[in-house]
C-alpha cells in the first residue's frame, strides 16, 4: 500500500478541500498535478503555521463583517417604518406592486445605507395602503424585521 502525502491546499480544489485545509493525497497525484498546477504546497510545519495565520485572519474578517450586519440591523430597525408612495384607486388598493427596488430606495433616502434588494423579502398580499412587515437580510445569519407602510400618493 502506498504512503499517503500531506499538502496544504493554495486554493479550492473540487472533491478534496477549500484553501489553506490541510489533506491527505496520493505522492503522486501531489507531485505531478496538485504541486505543479500551484494548487497545493507540501505541508511542512512553517506552511502549516501560515495556513494557521491565514485561516485566523479569514475567521476575524467574517466575525467583522457579522457585527457590522449586527449594527445595520439595530440602525434599521431603531428607524422603525419606511414609507412608499403609490397611486390609490378605489378602496385604498393601490396601482401595480410594491417592489424590493422600491423598499431598497427608501431605506437607502431614509438612512443612507446600501440595501442588497434580493435580500428583501415582502409579504406576498400588499395590495391596499397599510402597515406591512418585511425582512432584510443583511448577513448570511442576520435578518433585520422592518415596518413598511404604504400610503397614497
């Protein structure tokens, strides 16, 4: 049986690992495709203590970018109610739909921060003016619940 080799993997390589994980490959595989291609490293402990450190400032930069989403969140629901302006018909129902595009608008007028308007999520029965709630997600694990109200124009 043949000795497996440890490499440490400069970048995602499909079916074996993400960048800086530490694997486990056949020599030769190692030596004539993933060495070579500069898709991996062979692992000696001064590549591992690098992986280490990129790894960790990786971790740091995403639990950064989390309490920034964490802050927005407070930010947008501390304002409470974004308004949009439609065309009233009979009844209070409104002309056309509300869209993400719309919401995005006003919360960027209201608080000045950029809205991702797929990360918007409206409830499906708007159609007459009315407080509404909706979410935005701001983070992969963080979700701002918003007040939306619709009103004549």
């Amino acid at each position: 049986m043949a000795k497996r080799v440890q490499v440490v993997l400069n970048q995602n390589v499909r079916k074996l690992g993400k960048t800086d994980d530490l694997v486990e490959v056949a020599p030769g595989y190692a030596r004539n495709y993933l060495v070579p291609q500069g898709k991996a490293t062979v692992a000696t402990p001064g590549i591992l203590k690098q992986a280490e450190h990129r790894k960790e400032k990786e971790r740091q930069r995403l639990l950064e970018e989390k309490r920034k989403a964490e802050e927005r969140k407070t930010a947008l629901e501390t304002i409470g109610r974004f308004t949009i302006r439609k065309q009233v018909g009979e009844g209070d129902a409104i002309f056309g739909t509300v869209t993400t595009q719309e919401l995005a608008e006003a919360i960027k007028e209201t608080t000045g921060q950029e809205v991702d308007r797929r990360g918007i999520s409206l409830p499906e029965d708007i159609s007459k003016t009315g407080f509404y709630q909706a979410q935005v997600r701001l983070h992969s694990e963080v979700t701002a619940e918003i007040e939306l109200q619709v009103s004549p124009s």
